[in-house]
C-alpha cells in the first residue's frame, strides 16, 4: 500500500515539527546553584545537561551504595557499612580550602565537607539502600549555634549516627541507640568516641535539645532519585507539600 504525497508531507512536517519542539524544550535555560564559603551562585544551563548531571548522579548513588553495602545482609549491617565509609571518605574541610556546597555527589567525590554536607552523604547512601534517613540539626538549650546529625529509621527506631565526628552511642541493651534513648537517658552521649568543643560549648550539651520526630519529611536523599523526585515537584507545585 503505497502513501501518497499529500500524506507524506504531513508525516514528514509532523516529524520535523516534534524534533523542533523536543529541541527547543532540551535547549530551554534552567538555573543550577553552588555555594562557596556561603555565597550562593547562580547560573543558567540548557535543561538537556541538567537532566544528564541529575541521572549521572542518580547511577553513581545507586552504584556506590551497592559497592559499599555488598555482603551486608540486616539493615542494621548496612546502615554500619555505610557509616564506617562515610567516616572514612568524607573528611573534615581541609585548612585553606573553600566551603563547597552544590550536590551529593560532587561531596563524595571531593572527600570532605561540613557536618550536614558529611551527614547529607551518609543519609543519601542509606535511602538508596532502601532505609529511611534523614538530617538533623541540634543545639544546645538556648543556643543559636548547631551541629548536624543523621537519624535512620530501623524497626519504628529512630536510631542517631554523627559521622562527622564517628559517633554513634549505645543503650543499656547494647543496641544502637535512639532519640528516645538519648532523651530518657542523656549520659549516653557521654560514651562518645569523639567529644570535642564546638563553637565554644560541649559536645554532650548539644543532645540535650533533642526531640522526638513523629513522622519523616520527605528525606533529601529520596530528591536525588528521577521518580520520587517528580512526584515531589508535582505535590510541590500544587501545594501538596
């Protein structure tokens, strides 16, 4: 059945018209952050490498935490592989060198960060394990200055992990210990490896505004992947969040 030429021209114009639709859309100008030493920049890339950088992101986070959590069997054997790597690869800013804040990722590939950038890792890897995990930044009582820490969810247990500073504590029954545990028993803390002076004021001091959490927000490591993100700009977009 041959097609006439009439309808050729229609077939070919269609096409022509989807492939400059498709192509203008790719090129549409997008913006993308990055801060240094907590000065925010802004600039405009085509949306076709922004989409590109945000699944070469997703795919190294799903590599990598395969990598890491190989040969781990309970959740519990996985959220302490994760957290012994993070420790170990995600160093404390070296003296001299900028503050860099853009994608988890590009932390991961640096080899260092802050303690919510060094938390955003942990948390991230343990999401795309498939564990809930989530930032979370505390304080002394009556104090503006914080640190930030990782709370995973394990059998309805909010369990506490600071991997910028090694930590995690233990309670009476020798299970790692919770946001409960730490509340009902403060001296806890006091079992920490590492118990430095932050801003001035103890380590411990900084539990002691701990609160329960009722319910996760949406973890930022569940944005780093392309469904669960959609979903997310959809609800965000009506208001849904």
């Amino acid at each position: 059945m041959q097609i006439s030429k009439k309808k050729s021209l229609i077939i070919i114009s269609t096409i022509i018209a989807l492939f400059s639709s498709f192509w203008f859309v790719i090129n549409i100008d997008v913006s993308t952050r990055q801060g240094v030493n907590y000065v925010v920049n802004e600039r405009t890339i085509p949306l076709y490498i922004k989409t590109f950088n945000f699944f070469h992101r997703h795919f190294e986070h799903k590599r990598l935490t395969k990598d890491i959590i190989r040969g781990s069997e309970a959740d519990e054997e996985k959220v302490l592989a994760i957290f012994d790597w993070t420790v170990k690869n995600i160093k404390k800013v070296p003296s001299g060198m900028p503050i860099i804040d853009d994608h988890v990722l590009n932390i991961i590939i640096r080899g260092y960060g802050t303690s919510d950038q060094s938390a955003d890792v942990f948390t991230t890897l343990c999401v795309y394990a498939g564990i809930p995990a989530a930032m979370y930044k505390i304080s002394p009582k009556n104090s503006d200055t914080y640190t930030v820490i990782s709370i995973v969810n394990l059998r309805g247990r909010n369990l506490v992990f600071d991997t910028y500073l090694g930590n995690y504590f233990r309670n009476t029954k020798g299970q790692i210990a919770s946001i409960r545990d730490i509340i009902e028993t403060p001296s806890l803390v006091s079992q920490a490896k590492n118990q430095p002076i932050i801003k001035g004021i103890a380590y411990t001091k900084y539990y002691e505004g701990l609160k329960p959490i009722k319910e996760f927000q949406t973890p930022r490591g569940e944005l780093q992947m392309p469904l669960r993100r959609l979903v997310y700009e959809i609800r965000r977009k009506f208001g849904l969040t």
